[in-house]
C-alpha cells in the first residue's frame, strides 16, 4: 500500500463513490501517461468491437507506461476515460478492478467523445501518477 498518496472517498458535504476517490493527494515526482489505446505491442488492434477486450489491452498498456517511470497502479492519483459509448463503463470499470485488485481507486472523470482516432477503438485512457521521492527510475528511461 502507497503510503505518499491520500484518498478522499467523501469529501464533507458529498456523497460517497465505490467507483473513484473524490481527491487524491501526495507528494513526490509527478508522471503523466498518455491516453492509451487498444494496440498490442506490435501496433495491432486488440479487441474490435468488444470494449472488455480493449479496455483490458488499455490497462495493460498503462501499466506498461508506469512501469517504464518506475511506477505502478498504487501510484495513480488520476485516470481519464474517453469513450465512445457510455454503455462501455461497466467493462471498463471491471477492467480497472482487476488491474487495481484491492488498491484504493483514484479520482477519475469519464467522457463519451463522437470518435476516437481510428473507428474500431471503443476507449482511451489517460493516467496521472505520484511516484515517491525515494524511488528509483528505471535505467531505461530516458530524458528529454
């Protein structure tokens, strides 16, 4: 369990959510992760038309993201979902258990959109991350 980040579940004067946290707070070095898409590692569209399929790609490759920052999902304060249809949230929401399993949900905002870059991807998601100062980035990252 992170010990750098704060969940909020129900601000004074709000109702409670199980599906986000209302506020997240923490200290240390901020990443930001892209939205990604439903693309396997050679670039190929994982899971047409079936938004289970994509949304666990997404997650796959967001995890693939923090890692490459010396993250992982406990360190996440922010996700966006962009989708097609919101008649896809529940996939996506069992998707984002199952890569979270037992790790307090972060503060999240979900947007359906007319499209996408390409037809056949149903979602898109971006994350925001708090690494701790004490954490070593993996010698494969690179600066700009």
């Amino acid at each position: 369990m992170s010990t750098h980040l704060t969940h909020v579940s129900a601000p004074e004067g709000l109702a409670p959510s199980p599906q986000y946290s209302h506020v997240v707070w923490g200290t240390g070095r901020f990443v930001a992760v892209s939205g990604q898409l439903a693309l396997d590692p050679g670039g190929a569209v994982v899971g047409a038309g079936d938004p289970a399929s994509q949304a666990r790609q997404v997650f796959a490759n967001v995890e693939r993201c923090l890692a490459a920052a010396g993250a992982g999902f406990e360190d996440v304060v922010k996700l966006t979902y962009f989708v097609t249809d919101m008649a896809h949230m529940p996939a996506i929401r069992a998707a984002r258990d199952a890569a979270f399993d037992g790790i307090p949900l972060p503060a999240s905002s979900a947007v359906q959109v007319a499209a996408l870059v390409r037809p056949e991807f149903l979602l898109e998601i971006e994350a925001f991350a708090l690494i701790p100062e004490n954490r070593s980035t993996p010698e494969n990252g690179h600066t700009a």
